[in-house]
C-alpha cells in the first residue's frame, strides 16, 4: 500500500511518543537528548504535584471536629444509623496549631497522619469555586456557573475561572509564566501522568504526558540495525517539504517527541531508580504515577529542569451510596502513595522544594443521603504536603455544622467556600515563582479576594 509523507506524520501522531508530546510548542529540544545527561541538578529545582481526587470527595469525613462539643454537632446529622459516621474513637486526632478545637482525620489517611504533628502537612478548610467573597445572603446572586455539575466544577477547579468557559487551566498557564526556568534545557514544565486535560493545558505551554507504567518509546525504533535505519528513515521524512507550515509544525512535533522519548524512557524505564524500593508493593493506579513523578524529580539532573508541575489523580470519590465503605478503599490507596512519595523527596534531598496539594470537583452535602451516600454540594477540606509547608496547623475556617446554618448554601450542608480557588492556586504559584504581575495573569479573579496568599508554604 502506498503511504504519503502526509499520511505517514498523522500516523506517526498517535504513536506512544509522539503522541504523547502531541501539543508541545517550540523548545528548542533537539540537542536535549546529547546535552541533559551532563547537567547537575540545579540547586534551585521546585516542582507542584496536583493530585485531583475525582468524583467529589467527601471533605466532611476526611476531617472530623474530634473535641466533644464538635463531634456532638457532627453527630446531630451524621448520626449512627445514617451509614455515614466515623466513631469518634477511630479518628486520627490533630490539635492544629493555634486551634482551641480539636480534629480527627479519616482513619484511611493513617500513612500521612503523623505527617501534620510533623509539620510537614497542613489542611485548608471549606475551599471551592467562587466569583467573588460569597455568604449565604448573595449566594443566589453570585454564585459560580453550574455549581453542582461534575464537568463543570471540574473544570472551575482546573481553570480557577467560574464564570464563563476557559480554554486554558491554571497549571498550564503557571507553566506559561515560568517557562524561562527552563529555557536552558528546554525540558516540559509540565507532565501529566493522568492523561490530558485542563489543568496542565496553557497558551504557550504543553504538558508532556507520560504512562503511569512502564516507558515512553517509539517502538521499533529503538536498538539494532534495523531499528536505527528505521530511525534514519524517519528522520529524513520529518526534515523534507519544510515549506508546508502544516507539514513543518507536524515535522516540530514529531522531531521533539523522538527527543523526549530519548531523554525520558531511560528515566521511566531505568532498574537503579532509588525510589522504586519506597512504593514496593503498591499497585493502585494512583501510587504507580506517584512514582512516574518521583522518578522524573529524582532525574531532574539529567532533564535540566528547575521548574515542574506535575498532575496525577485517583477517580471514584462521585459516592452516592455506599460511601465508608468506598472512602476506606480509596484513602487506602491515596495514603499510603503520597507517603511513600514524600519519603522519596526525602531520600532525593528535596522534600523543601516539593509541595503535593488536593484538588477535587467538589465537596459533599453533609446531610446523608439515602443508600449511606452523599449529594453533590460546594466547599471541601484538602492537602497540603510538604517540607516547605507550614503544616501542623487548619488553614481557611471550618465550617459550621449546621443544617440551613451559616455556612450552608441550602439546605443540606452544602458549604458555602470561605477561601477561593484563585487564593488557593496563587500561595501555590506564588512559592513557585510566579511573580506578582504574572499572578493575577494566571488567576484573573483573584483580585476580588482580600488575601491572595493564604500563608500555608514559607
């Protein structure tokens, strides 16, 4: 059968690396590969690891008021028969710095607890997308786009902007405003091990999107002779017809994606990686990229890069029915994986410059539902870890536990946020290096808020 060159680049898009680097602009890679290995791991090196819990998870079970006069509060509505309480004596307690009230944490979350005594995590109280600061007065008058709606509170998460439609998210727009970190090697800002989707997507910037498992090859061109006349071949394609701007930018993409599969598969793929032994015996999807990530960071050496945002995520948490028994399996798997990373920024000397948060599209009623579920509602309580979080202490205020309360947006225990997405992003982006001008380009709102940084990263 014959093939054009036209032919031959589209399907050469879908293959593993190209395909995988299919939006990358311009970045000067193709002396990345010869060049990386010699470089030593910059002394400025800071990376972001969203982990995007999806479905909604349940703030209101992750963090609990354990002290006796919250937990009776807590359960007025949650009660035993409900299906949904957590015994008071099986929560993992916290005492939050400055807090005369005490909390409990999910009894699934026992691999990170010690974690906040520690110092090293911090929990935000009832964050969520918002227009403006918002009571249960104005609510109705200016209250986000399709509040209760999974795709869309997904996307408000992701982009920070909750009125309106944006093409871009709020990582990859962070990406576009520190790409000059990485200018000398070139290498991506930004990697998604969980696929494409807004949040790694900017203007300029492209995510590189790697495997949770396993390597990123283009297969069959790598190793032996024929391998490498294929390779040859291929390349002799990608540098004919440069008039064509269509066929020269899809030329661009496939070349950098040969590039990175270079620099990268070893990375991926390499048996010496220190912090392979630490996730030993953790199989769940979310550990396996957790340790993607961890094993780019400890390359960072032979990458170049001093600036990376990376993005994992763990789906399920849309519990309708059945909840406890799903959160039991969920946390399981979530809290053993983010210990096992952050013992790897341990052992890679770089726990100081590695900050893993929470996101999620929403959290949910407080108000049990039937089947010993839950509805779709609005704030939630998420994650900071780190060592240079400000940790040990509850960030943001935590909601009354009130039915049609002051905090509710109706009434079911739907909590109204007390501190925005946009804050929430900007304390991050800001330790990152963002600059103040490039701050309120990556969150346009963020302006209507009183306290763009919320304090939680030193």
């Amino acid at each position: 059968m014959n093939r054009t060159r036209r032919d031959f680049l589209h399907g050469f898009g879908a293959l593993s690396g190209a395909g995988l680097a299919a939006r990358l602009a311009p970045m000067g890679l193709a002396g990345l590969a010869g060049t990386a290995a010699a470089q030593s791991a910059p002394s400025d090196y800071k990376a972001l690891v969203c982990v995007f819990l999806y479905g909604g998870v349940d703030g209101n079970s992750l963090v609990v008021p354990l002290d006796a006069q919250g937990y009776a509060q807590y359960a007025v509505t949650r009660t035993e028969g409900s299906g949904l309480n957590l015994a008071q004596a099986a929560l993992l307690p916290i005492q939050p710095e400055g807090s005369a009230a005490a909390y409990g944490l999910h009894p699934g979350l026992a691999e990170i607890h010690p974690l906040f005594a520690e110092g090293r995590m911090a929990i935000l109280a009832n964050v969520g997308t918002l227009n403006e600061p918002t009571t249960r007065a104005n609510y109705l008058a200016v209250r986000p786009d399709s509040l209760f709606s999974h795709a869309d509170q997904q996307s408000q998460w992701q982009s920070s902007v909750s009125s309106g439609a944006s093409a871009t998210g709020w990582g990859g727009r962070l990406a576009d405003h520190v790409a000059g970190f990485n200018t000398p090697s070139g290498f991506p800002v930004i990697t998604s091990v969980a696929g494409t989707n807004l949040f790694v997507t900017g203007q300029a910037a492209s995510a590189l999107a790697i495997p949770s498992t396993g390597g990123l090859a283009l297969a069959g061109f790598n190793g032996g002779a024929v391998a490498n006349a294929r390779l040859a071949a291929m390349q002799a394609i990608l540098a004919a017809d440069r008039g064509n701007l269509y066929v020269k930018a899809s030329g661009d993409i496939a070349a950098r994606a040969q590039s990175l599969s270079v620099v990268v598969n070893p990375i991926l793929t390499a048996a010496t990686s220190q912090v392979q032994a630490l996730f030993q015996g953790q199989n769940a999807p979310i550990a396996q990229q957790l340790l993607q990530v961890a094993k780019l960071i400890e390359a960072r050496g032979a990458t170049g890069a001093r600036r990376q945002v990376f993005f994992v995520s763990l789906g399920g948490f849309d519990t309708h029915a059945n909840e406890l028994a799903t959160l039991a399996t969920l946390l399981g798997q979530l809290s053993p994986a983010l210990k096992a990373f952050q013992d790897a920024t341990q052992l890679l000397g770089v726990a100081n410059q590695v900050t893993t948060f929470t996101l999620s599209d929403f959290g949910r009623t407080f108000q049990p539902a039937s089947g010993a579920g839950t509805d779709h509602a609005w704030g939630n309580h998420h994650l900071i870890l780190g060592g240079a979080v400000r940790g040990g202490r509850l960030y943001g205020r935590y909601p009354v536990l009130e039915l049609s309360g002051p905090d509710d947006a109706d009434t079911e225990g739907r909590w109204i946020p007390t501190t925005s997405v946009d804050q929430y992003g900007a304390t991050l982006a800001r330790w990152f290096g963002a600059s103040e001008a490039d701050l309120s380009a990556i969150f346009p709102n963020l302006a209507r808020f009183a306290f763009p940084d919320i304090g939680f990263l030193a």
